[in-house]
C-alpha cells in the first residue's frame, strides 16, 4: 500500500465516518494509522477533539469494482488521550505478552 492509497482511504474515512459521540466531522489531524495488517485490512484510530472520543477504524480494501457501503460501528467506550507510545511501551507489552495465555476475563477481573 502506497501513500496515495491511504490518503484515498483517509479521505473516505473523513467522508464516511464521524464521531460517534458528537457527529464532528473527523479532519487530517484526527485520524492516525496504526497498522498496515495486509493488502487489504488496515487499522486507523480517529480521535475526536471536541468530545476527546477516541475510536478504532479497521478498512478493509475490497479488489473488485463493487460498490460498498459503511456499517455503523457499536460504540466501544472512551479513554483519555495519551501521548505517543514510546520503546519502552513497546518493550512492556511485549515482555507481558511472553507470559500471556489468553485469558482476558481473569486478566480484567483480578483483584488489586
């Protein structure tokens, strides 16, 4: 995937896709790619500022010329903004991860 591809898909994001909160109209700044999963699956987080809803965009590119309309998304919840994820971010997922077996409903229902 190239640059202009995912201007094009940014552009439909911002046509296609506002805030779920507030109905804003997602710009540029708001919208932040988080990861290229293949040729035809990416993930962008939009980020609204006036409400500071954030949420996750998952496109997914379709090969043939048939038309396709965007679902509503259930609203997943909001979380504060933070600031960008630095190495050792990275490193602390990933030494968690090397432990991790999967369980997510006893992970989130530990007592602290």
């Amino acid at each position: 995937m190239n640059f202009h591809e995912l201007r094009i898909i940014v552009g439909q994001i911002k046509r296609g896709i506002d805030c779920a909160r507030c109905q804003r109209i997602y710009k540029d700044e708001d919208i932040t790619l988080i990861g290229i999963m293949s040729d035809e699956q990416t993930l962008f987080a939009v980020y609204c500022p006036k409400c500071q809803y954030e949420s996750f965009v998952n496109v997914g590119i379709h090969i043939d010329e048939t038309p396709c309309t965007l679902p509503k998304f259930t609203k997943l919840g909001s979380a504060p903004r933070k600031g960008q994820i630095t190495t050792n971010d990275v490193l602390d997922i990933s030494n968690f991860l090397k432990d991790f077996e999967g369980d997510f409903y006893s992970l989130f229902n530990q007592k602290k």
